[in-house]
C-alpha cells in the first residue's frame, strides 16, 4: 500500500495538499481587499493635505520665521509666528498638566477600584458625555466660568482644552489597563503586596504603552483646536510666556485669523502656521513612541 502511494504522480487527486477554497475563505479576501481600499481611501486624501500644506508653507519657512513677532497689521508681507510658537507648547503644555494626571487617576479608580459602583458608573458616564461635547461649547463654558471673571489667559485656554482632552484620557486609559491579564495582579496579591501599590508597579507599567499613545491622541486633539482658544485665550502678536496672566495666541488662532484675511501676505503666514503645527504634531507623535519603546523594552 506505501509503495502503491510513492508510486503515484504528484498530480494525483489523493496527492493534492493544497487547502480547498471555501466560503470562509472567500469572506477573508474579501475583507482583506475591503480594509486595503478602506486604508488607501484615508491614504490618499490626507497626503494631498499635507503635500499642500508642504507647497504653499515652505516658501516662508525661515529662522525669522519662528523668532520674529507676528505683525500687527494684515496686509503687512513676511513677519514671524513667534509669539504664536510658544503659545502653542505652553498652553498645550499646561492642558496635559491638568488633563492627563486627572485622566489616567480617573481610569485607575473606574477599572480598579469602583468598576460597577455608583459612582464609578457616574463618572464613565460623565466621560462618554463629555467625550461628544463640541469644543465650541466647552469654550462657551469657560468663558462663562472663567474669562468673564480673570479675563483673557492662557490658563483659561488651558482649562478648556484639559476639558477636551480628560475625556478621551479617561476612555483610552482605561480601556488599557482592561487588557491587563488578572493574573499579574493576582500574582502580585499572592506576595502580600497592596492593592495600590500592585497598581503603581505592576497594572500602570503594563499598561504604560497602550496609556501612552492615548494621551498623545488627546493631546493631538488639544494642539489642533481653536473654537475654545477663540472664548479665552484672547489674540496677541507679541510673545507672552506667562500663561497664568494677559492674554496669549497659538498657531491654531493664527491660522483661523490669518487665513480668514483677504491680504496675501496674512495667507502666506497662514500657510506657514499650518505646516509648523503639522510638523509639531509629527514630532511629539516621534518622541512620545519613541518613550513608549524605550519603556517597553525596559520592561
């Protein structure tokens, strides 16, 4: 019977090992083919964005460009977006500060300590509302709450954004500390160790590169927006770094202001901002994946 079976060609129906086509074969290739057009379709529209950005930005990039103050007259050609640079970091700078510690505190008590309960389920409430607020709102709030009473600041811009962003720090972080394996902590119960400090030494650093990339998404988000900026943080063209007192500007105004304006000079400017903010975003999008791997391999 073996040497029946060796005797046969290699083309014979009892010798065919190749996998039979099936339906559910078929259903992943066509899924397959479906996320592939689905990626390109995202693909090609956000490369054309950014390539004209790059074209009409690049012509007025310069060093003077980031150190001069921005000029205080529309129709006036070249100027800087100084003032504006710094703006931008501190008080997105001064959001995390608030937004992020806040966030992933929120996320450790919701998945650790109060899953189910009361108030637990309060506060996951609380974070998917505020998740589907418009910023435009959320600026209206603070004004209301804040500018109305201190006046324009780059605090009050901070508050606003850090109210943007706590929502999505709660969501993302605690949907990663949920894939932590329960037997890590029942492992680090198992030597006598605190629920608090199994948390801090074991879920946290676990966890740390999924929390990671969603405060960088929230912080995307702060850097970008403008709606709330417009109702606190007011709109000046010369550098403040203190964010606590007077008012302040970021690129993301400057964009709204300048692009807005008939005079080609203030488009120019315009243009500039919008590829520094893009290469900005880039950069701490590098460095904060850049911490994660190093943390990870730490681990």
């Amino acid at each position: 019977m073996a040497t029946e079976l060796l005797a046969r060609p290699a083309d014979s129906p009892m010798m065919d090992l190749r996998p039979k086509r099936t339906w559910r074969s078929a259903k992943s290739a066509i899924y397959t083919v479906a996320m592939f057009l689905c990626f390109v379709a995202v693909l090609v529209p956000l490369f054309f964005v950014v390539l004209t950005v790059v074209q009409k930005g690049i012509a007025i990039i310069s060093w003077e460009f980031f150190t001069d103050d921005i000029p205080v007259q529309g129709r006036s050609v070249g100027g800087g977006m100084g003032p504006a640079i710094v703006g931008t970091l501190l008080i997105t700078a001064m959001a995390s500060l608030i937004a992020i510690p806040l966030g992933i505190l929120g996320a450790v008590y919701l998945n650790e300590y109060s899953a189910n309960g009361r108030l637990g389920r309060l506060v996951r409430f609380m974070a998917n509302v505020m998740t589907g607020v418009p910023s435009i709102v959320m600026g209206l709030f603070v004004y209301v709450i804040w500018t109305l009473r201190f006046g324009f600041s780059g605090l009050g811009g901070a508050i606003a954004l850090a109210c943007l962003m706590l929502p999505i720090v709660i969501r993302s972080s605690e949907e990663m500390l949920r894939l932590v394996p329960n037997y890590l902590r029942e492992a680090s119960y198992a030597l006598g160790t605190s629920k608090s400090r199994t948390v801090l030494t074991i879920v946290l650093p676990a966890a740390m590169p999924g929390v990671v990339s969603g405060c960088l998404l929230a912080v995307a988000r702060a850097a970008g927006e403008t709606a709330p900026l417009l109702f606190t943080v007011g709109l000046i063209t010369s550098t403040n770094v203190n964010v606590l007192d007077g008012a302040n500007t970021t690129l993301s105004l400057q964009i709204f202001r300048n692009a807005t304006s008939p005079f080609e000079g203030a488009n120019d400017r315009a243009w500039g901002a919008a590829l520094v903010l893009i290469v900005l975003t880039f950069v701490l999008t590098i460095l904060a994946r850049l911490v994660t791997a190093r943390f990870a391999q730490k681990q």
